[in-house]
C-alpha cells in the first residue's frame, strides 16, 4: 500500500458568512468543521496532515491547541492537535491551486498518494474516502476525483465528460456556458493526486479565469493533457457535497450531522423520544437504556451512563459526568459536574461544578452558587444525601454522607462545621 498524506484546504476568507472568524473554525454540532474533517483523514490512514491556513491562521491553530484552556475549565475545550498535523502559511489566497502549491517544501520529496480536500467539508464520510482510495489503486490512475449527482448543482464546478463518459476536465460553476450550467454531476472537491504528477501540472495552472485564481480543478485537464490517466467516480452523496458559504448552509449541515448523531446513539440503545426537539453534541457520549425526552440539549463533552432519563427541558453542559440510573427532570441545569449512580434531580434544579455521591435526592429549585463574582468553586456531596426543595448550597462546600438538608435552607460550610457533630448531620438552620 502507498504511503498516503493528505493536504486540507482552510485558508479562505467567507465573506458570504460575515464573520472575523476562520470559516473552518464554525461549528457543526459543537465541533469546528475541520475537525471532522482531520478525523475522516486520520480514520483512512493518513499518515501526516497538512493544513493549509491564510485568514486567521492563528486562531485556527489555537483552536487546536490543547494548552489553550486550562484543564479545570468549564469552557469548551479545543481540539487536541497531534503529531500529524503540519501548518502551511499561504499569505496571500491566490486559489486552491495556490495553496497545494505552498505545500511543495515540505513534500518535494515525497512519492505516494496525495490527498486533497476542502477544511470545510465537515459532512466528509470515510467510506466515500475508502471508495475513492479503493478505484485510485485498482484503477492505476494517476489522479482520482469523486463527484455526485445534485439535483440543484448551482454554485459548483461541473464535470465534463466525452461521449464515452472519460473525464475531461471541471468548469467552474462562474466560466459554465448555458449548456455546461445544466450538468448535474458535481465537483465536491474530493481529490486523490499521485503527488509527483501533482506537483509538476500545478507548475503549469494559469488563472484564466473569472476570478483571476488559481484553480485545481484546471490541474485536471493539465494532466490528461500529459497522457496520464484520470478517474472520475460517482460515489458522494447528496448531503456529503454540501458546501457551507453561509450560515444558512451551516445551519443545514448540522441538522444532518445532528441526525447522524442521533441515528448512531439509536442503533447503540439509546432512546431518543423526539428527535426533532433533542440536541446533542458530537462529543457526547451516552449508554444503553438511556431515555432522552425532548427539548433536551447536551452540549459539550458530556458522558452518560446507562439507563438514565434525561428530561424533558433539561441542559446538560461541557464536562458533565452521570453515572448509571440517574434521573434529571424537567429545567434542571447540569454543569461540569459528576453525579453517581442512582442521583435523583427532577425539577427546576442546577448543578454548577459539583460531585454528587450516590443515591442523592436533589429537591425541586435547588441549586449550587457556584461562582461569587470572581472564583467558581465547587460543592461536594456525599453518598445518600437528602437536599430540600429550594436548598442554595454556597461553595465551596463539603457535604458528608448521609447529610440531610430541610427545604429552603442556605447552606455555607461555616453552617455544616458548626452543626458537624449531629450525628443525622441536619444542616438546616
């Protein structure tokens, strides 16, 4: 098998977006689009990325840079970045052509196979990808392009075929004529190059275009021209080629990464009511026999464990940890905190950076003060603790097991140490 690398493209601007924003760092389902897209690569045995960065190069590096936030944070974490991954600078963003170009030094002396994709094409499939490796191989090409069938291809570049169905070249959706605008085989710009063949025609690429760029896709028609063979295969579907230049695109791409994550929890025996009104990050990660009302929303790396019910109405929030046979109710708030096995929190409650030991009855509108204005501290909970309806518990607290709380009482641990000698442990007033 060639050794395979792969070059993702991520320096553009989107003005259509009207953001300050790199387009790639947007999120789909509470990860930025190119992640998805590293995981793709790293899943079909990539062995070295590179990324290809222009506008805000920096903050698309420090989005995966794991010291950005500190390990305690209850913020969003970054994605870790690894060894695999190379940033290439393109200063100026002359085109896609451009920017594989700028990845020459670092690849001049390699000879193998040459991936190329686009960094914000997070709805990426591996087993499109595996196709695509699959007919590059066994049909000995010297580039392989997958393209799909949309029934609206505007926006796109078009495959061109002879009348014997050999690919000729892509024309970009803005240099069509009438004719070439009423083709629907698409270019998703999904790219597999012989890197040797790859860097010589991108010598030659020209921007004869409207947009006075550099194009990739004319990289095509250049190596045809030099008698070697290139492939172009129908195998990406629908959903996978849509292009996200707008938030509305974005919008409709994580509605269909929302449901694949939802389909996949399904077919691992989780119980998902309402679909629709359920939203749950890609990060999640939840266990059999769990139910999932509706207007549930879990955002963040959040674990569940088996055979909890969660919701209606409920939040679960980045950090959060629940064990087995926890039940969170209506409007109750989960935030960066670990609840063991059997917790009962079934109304109105919120727990903010919190450990709640097992078997703990949490009453409706009680909460954790988690934060007094400068500091955010944590409460800890014993096993089998009894807290009232509308308890505040002010942190930092330490509640030992078997603790017993009235409703309506203020907790602070100036309260729990004076009353630390009652052996039911009352810490009500």
């Amino acid at each position: 098998m060639a050794e395979r690398v792969a070059i993702i493209l991520a320096a553009g601007v989107s003005k259509r977006m009207n953001t300050q924003m790199a387009k790639v760092l947007h999120e789909v389902c509470g990860r930025p689009m190119l992640a998805y897209v590293l995981d793709a690569c790293r899943e079909i045995g990539v062995s070295k990325i590179y990324v290809v960065v222009g506008f805000s190069a920096e903050q698309v590096k420090g989005r995966f840079d794991p010291h950005r936030f500190a390990s305690n944070s209850a913020e969003p974490q970054t994605e870790a970045v690894a060894e695999d991954i190379v940033w290439v600078q393109q200063d100026e963003q002359l085109g896609t052509a451009h920017a594989v170009l700028c990845c020459k030094e670092y690849l001049k002396d390699f000879d193998g196979e040459m991936l190329v994709l686009c960094g914000d094409g997070p709805l990426i499939q591996v087993e499109t990808l595996k196709t695509l490796i699959e007919k590059h191989e066994s049909g000995q090409s010297a580039a392989t392009l997958a393209t799909a069938i949309l029934e609206d291809p505007s926006g796109y570049g078009r495959i061109i075929r002879d009348a014997y169905g050999n690919m000729q070249g892509i024309v970009e959706d803005s240099d069509c004529t009438p004719g070439q605008l009423a083709i629907k085989e698409i270019n998703p710009s999904y790219y597999l190059f012989n890197s040797k063949v790859l860097f010589e025609a991108l010598e030659n690429v020209k921007p004869d275009n409207v947009k006075k760029e550099y194009y990739l896709t004319d990289v095509l028609s250049g190596i045809i021209g030099t008698g070697h063979k290139v492939l172009a295969i129908t195998a990406v579907q629908p959903e996978e080629a849509v292009g996200i230049n707008s938030r509305a695109q974005l919008s409709a791409a994580s509605k269909i990464m929302q449901r694949r994550i939802q389909r996949e929890l399904m077919e691992h025996g989780v119980t998902i009511v309402d679909p629709a009104n359920t939203w749950i990050d890609a990060r999640a990660q939840i266990g059999q026999d769990t139910v999932i009302e509706p207007f549930t929303y879990i955002h963040g790396e959040v674990k569940i464990g088996h055979d909890c019910r969660i919701g209606p109405f409920a939040y679960l929030r980045h950090g959060t940890v629940l064990k087995n046979d926890v039940v969170l109710g209506v409007y109750t708030e989960v935030k960066n905190s670990t609840l063991a096995d059997g917790v009962r929190a079934r109304h109105h409650s919120y727990i903010g950076d919190a450990t709640v030991g097992e078997n703990v009855n949490i009453g409706a509108g009680s909460i954790t003060a988690n934060f007094d204005g400068q500091n955010i501290s944590r409460t800890n909970i014993g096993n089998n603790c009894y807290i009232g309806s509308g308890t505040v518990l002010i942190a930092p607290l330490e509640l030992q097991d078997g603790s017993h709380i009235n409703a309506g009482t203020v907790v602070s641990q100036k309260s729990v140490n004076e009353l630390g000698g009652k052996a039911e442990r009352d810490v009500s007033k």
